[in-house]
C-alpha cells in the first residue's frame, strides 16, 4: 500500500535510507564504491530544492532559530570558513545481520554496529564557519529568516510533502522520522507533547536547548561529502543546505559512532556547544547573492545612471562635499579583478583628511551608518597604539587545538574596512604593533594578508576596501588615493526607504562585477595624456597613471558601461584636477 513519501524537510535522513537500500539493491549488496558516490542524493535534494522551489521552505540557521529548529532536519546555514580542521574517518557503511545500513549524513548510528566485519570505512572534511565576520544586519533580513514550523502546522506539512517526494512509491514508517530511541522520537512515537522548557516562547515549535549566541560570531561545525578540496577555500562565503545535529545531552541513548577518527580535532567544539551540519548541497555565494532582488531589476543603462546619479546625490548629502562623494563612489565600487606578478589591479583604497575631533564625531558616523547601509559586510578599526600593540591580526595556528585562531583581518571578500586614524596619538610601538602595522599597509598595498603557522608563514590573497579617515595624511598607510576632505554642509540624510537601499546595494553588488575593456581608439587617447602629463609634472610615475587606469575603469562600470569612453575619460581627469587643487 502507497503511504506517505519521505519528507525532504523534517525527515532528510529518510530520503537518505531509501535512495542508499535502493543504491545497495542494484549495485549487489555491496556499498564499497558508495565512499566516492552520493548514489543520487544530492541530485535528489537538488531537484527538490532548486527545481522545485524547495529552498524557500527550509529554515535558515540563526542564532534565534537554532532553538526552535528540529534536529535531523533540512536547514541552510550561510556563513565564512573560518578554519579548515582536516578529515575524519567514520563508519559509512554496515551490516546489521542480513541488511547494509549508512551512517552518512550523520553523528550517530541508526542501529547498534557490535563488532561486525562487514563495515565500509568512509572519510569526510570538517569545515568550521561563521557568521561572516562584519555582516551587516540588513544581509540577515534579506535571508528570509525562515523558521519552519511544520510541527504545529498540519496543513502546511501536508503542503510540504506534497511538493518534497522522494517517490510516489515510498512509505514514511514514523519510526524514520527521527534515530531511533532518541528521545525526542519516543515522546513523539508515545505521543507526549514536549514539555515547556523545550518550547520556544509564542512560537510553538520544538525547542533546541541552546545556549546563547552571540549574533556577530555564530558558529557551526559543517560536515562535506564528496567534493573536492579546490572547491572549498578558507574565508569563502558559502550557503550549506544539510541535516542539522545538535546535541546537548550526549549520552542520550543514541548510538554514537564510537568509530570516528581525528577527533582530537574537535578540542573545544563540544557537540552541545556547536552545531552540526551534515552538508547534503552547498554554493559558494557572493555579494550580489546576499541582497534583494526585485523580479523588476534588470541591468538597463537608463536605470544604472539613475540608481547612480540617487547614489551619489545620497553620498553627498552624507559628507557634504561632492568630490569627495564621487571618489567615494568609485572606491565602492573597486575590487581586485586580476593580479600581476605583486600588484593587485582593481583596488582603490582611499584616504579622507582634514577631520579634527569635532568633524570625526559628525562625519564618522555619518560615514560608518552609509557603508553599513549599503554593503554586506563592513568593519571599522579605531587605529590607536594601544590597538596596534595588544590586537591579534592576523590569524595564528594554535597546534594544541589544531586550530586557526582567527585575527581582526581574516574576513571575506568584498570587505570593507573604515580606519580611523584621528585617535591615533603619539606613543611607542612594541613588537606587536610594528607587526601589525605592516600587516595592514601589506593588505592595503598588495591585498595579501600573512598567516600565521607558528613554523612557517604564508600570504593569502585577499580582496578588501580600505577606507582611513585622518587629520592629515597618513604615514602608517599610504592609500591610493588622498583627498582633503572639504564639507560645506551637514544636511539631514532623512528616513531611507528599504526599496531605495535595495536599490543602491544592488546597483553596488551588479556593476562592480562588470567586465570592461579599453578599445584601440581610446588607449592612444590615454597614452597621450599621459605623456603629456608626465611632461608638464616629472614626478609622475607608474602608480599614478595605473590609478589613472583604475580610476577610468570604475567610472565606466558605474555607469553601466563595459568599454571606456571619452566621456567619462575625462570625468576621471576632472576629478583628478580637482583633487590636486585641493592637495595644493
């Protein structure tokens, strides 16, 4: 008799059992080659997720949400890889009498394993991740936020697993829906409701005892299968859709899998303090995924130039001072977008002077609100010797936990720091503070950040925006670009409407990544003038005019633009006029 199918949200792991006993059926009765195939589950899961408009159904997991999410169900978990902690061996498969049984996809074993012969040996990377460091509230909004409620909501789970089959032909036994003598699952089986303290308060969902979390460093321990390490670097932004496991009481009953290896590794990641994400599919995920998209945006010129030209009239209502707006724009918009041999072609970090301790109390903040509004991920330093002495970094290799201490640098691409440099006052520098002073003009010069592995050490290549505000121009970090900031008034930026931030940050996220070349036409035009701007000022020299260059390109992808034109050549020169004016 047909019953119900598997659900692919609350009961992921049944969907797993059936597709391997079907997998094990065909191939012979002997899983061995099963360690190098997820004999069809990740296309299943992919075609209920992406093809079936699955994915907006499945929680995503939250600090607020990790109470209230069921265990051993579908969630998303968006975050940085923080530290790469190796692989570990566990028992993938295993004979129970006459029948195989997996233990992929999860922390503990379905049935008791004994000493049986007939065990698969199988291997699987730990990624440990969070919350990308510098997120921005609004990246959260624009999530979803899904919590999946399906265990108070009969007619949206009938909903749910009317769209998530595994197959039309196969039965739900309720003994799938959770591991067995679990007791979350013998409450269920007995029909005992959860008692209060496993409740979350006005929402009526099952309750994980978790403790609190703090928002701006999320943890979870995330569990890959099957994909090459190329696919998977330190500091990338992924979302992982997997099987969540939590446990807070781990002596439970359950059948643990006595046999996994390397777990020294796990030193101060207790399973009741970190959660775990058994991955099933992931994407690596960038700026302009983590942002609004209306149905209507579309990358039309017309519209460009006027989310550009709302943009910058915003900016200058921020610093009120114009120039300085339209600079700010194009290092909005800058991003490393290829390396040659040391340089790295494409950023454009930008140095504002002049702001004194009234100025900075206005025009900081001011500043910081405008760069938190308008990308995901931001941070701002107070530069001070204090600072620069006692602050790790720089991330460093602790062998005594195996892992990587993370430092104020280590962060995704697209960051954007603001420094502050007018708390800086004299004071001497220890060993501490001259390293970590050349550790950040090395990321602003050569977008390259040192790690720190105790026995060697190795640059990482980073991308990153670099903002300073200082009094004067700043020695400690030459940027690319240094303006005198010149305000001539401070007007109200008033109440921003969600759909014009949308807007901006779309338009930000959408044309920074534009390709863009300079024809033949145009580079004779280039050359030119810039011989004869060597001619009239000698000191001129190679890291002006590839500012020059710089400068040109990110003026014609704000407009839209994927070729540089005359016009907006000499915007660039006009703005370079300007700012010499000012310098002088």
């Amino acid at each position: 008799m047909v019953g119900r199918p598997y659900d692919c949200l609350a009961n992921p792991l049944g969907a797993v059992r059936f597709t391997f006993e079907k997998a094990v059926s065909t191939a012979g009765s002997d899983p061995s080659s099963f360690d190098r195939n997820d004999w069809g589950v990740a296309d299943l899961f992919r075609d209920f997720l992406f093809d079936n408009d699955g994915l907006n159904q499945v929680p995503m997991l939250t600090p607020s949400t990790v109470k209230c999410v069921q265990p051993n169900s579908l969630v998303r978990f968006r975050g940085m890889i923080q530290d790469m902690l190796g692989n570990e061996f566990y028992v993938g498969a295993y004979k129970n009498k006459d029948t195989w049984n997996t233990n992929k996809f999860t922390d503990v074993s379905q049935f008791p394993m004994g000493t049986s012969p007939d065990t698969r040996i199988w291997e699987r990377r730990l990624l440990y991740c969070v919350t990308v460091p510098g997120q921005n509230s609004w990246v959260d909004a624009t999530s979803d936020g899904l919590v999946n409620t399906y265990a108070t909501s009969a007619s949206r789970e009938k909903r749910q697993r009317d769209t998530c089959s595994v197959s039309d032909e196969v039965e739900m036994q309720d003994a799938n829906n959770e591991i067995p003598n679990s007791p979350s699952a013998k409450k269920m089986r007995e029909g005992e409701s959860l008692p209060p303290e496993n409740m979350t308060e006005g929402t009526g969902c099952g309750m994980i005892m978790a403790p609190d979390f703090d928002g701006n460093n999320f943890p979870c321990l995330v569990k890959i299968y099957d994909t090459p390490e190329s696919d998977l670097k330190l500091n990338d932004v992924f979302e992982f859709i997997g099987v969540l496991t939590f446990d807070t009481d781990v002596n439970n009953g359950e059948h643990e899998l006595e046999n996994c290896f390397d777990q020294e590794e796990l030193v101060n990641l207790p399973p009741s303090k970190v959660p775990r994400l058994h991955c099933l599919v992931h994407r690596k995920l960038s700026p302009n995924d983590l942002i609004f998209k209306s149905p209507t945006m579309e990358p039309k010129h017309h519209m460009i130039k006027e989310i550009r030209q709302s943009l910058v009239q915003h900016l200058t209502v921020v610093l009120g001072d114009n120039l300085a707006a339209n600079f700010m724009l194009l290092h909005l918009l800058s991003k490393v977008h290829v390396r040659v041999d040391s340089i790295a072609v494409g950023k454009l970090s930008l140095n504002l002077t002049g702001f004194d301790k009234s100025s900075i109390s206005v025009f900081g903040n001011r500043i910081n609100d405008a760069v938190k509004n308008l990308l995901p991920f931001s941070q701002c330093i107070p530069l001070t010797v204090e600072f620069l002495n006692t602050a790790s970094l720089a991330p460093v290799k602790d062998y005594q936990t195996n892992r990587l201490v993370p430092g104020v640098l280590q962060c995704a691409e697209g960051s954007h720091f603001t420094i502050d440099e007018t708390q800086l006052q004299s004071g001497t520098l220890n060993s501490n503070g001259v390293e970590n002073t050349r550790l950040l003009k090395d990321l602003m010069e050569f977008q390259k950040l040192e790690y720190d592995f105790k026995y060697y050490k190795m640059k990482m290549d980073a991308d990153v925006q670099i903002l300073i505000l200082s009094e004067g121009k700043s020695n400690i970090l030459p940027a690319d670009i240094v303006i005198p900031f010149q305000p001539s008034s401070v007007g109200s930026t008033g109440t921003l409407d969600e759909q014009t931030l949308n807007a901006w940050r779309w338009y930000l996220a959408t044309v920074r990544s534009l390709p863009h070349t300079i024809g033949a036409d145009m580079q004779k035009v280039v050359e030119d003038d810039m011989v004869a701007a060597r001619q009239v000022d000698r000191s001129l020299g190679t890291e002006d005019f590839n500012r020059w260059l710089t400068m040109g390109r990110l003026m014609g992808v704000s407009y839209g633009e994927t070729c540089l034109s005359h016009e907006h050549w000499q915007m660039v020169k006009e703005m370079e006029r300007l700012r010499k004016e000012r310098l002088n």
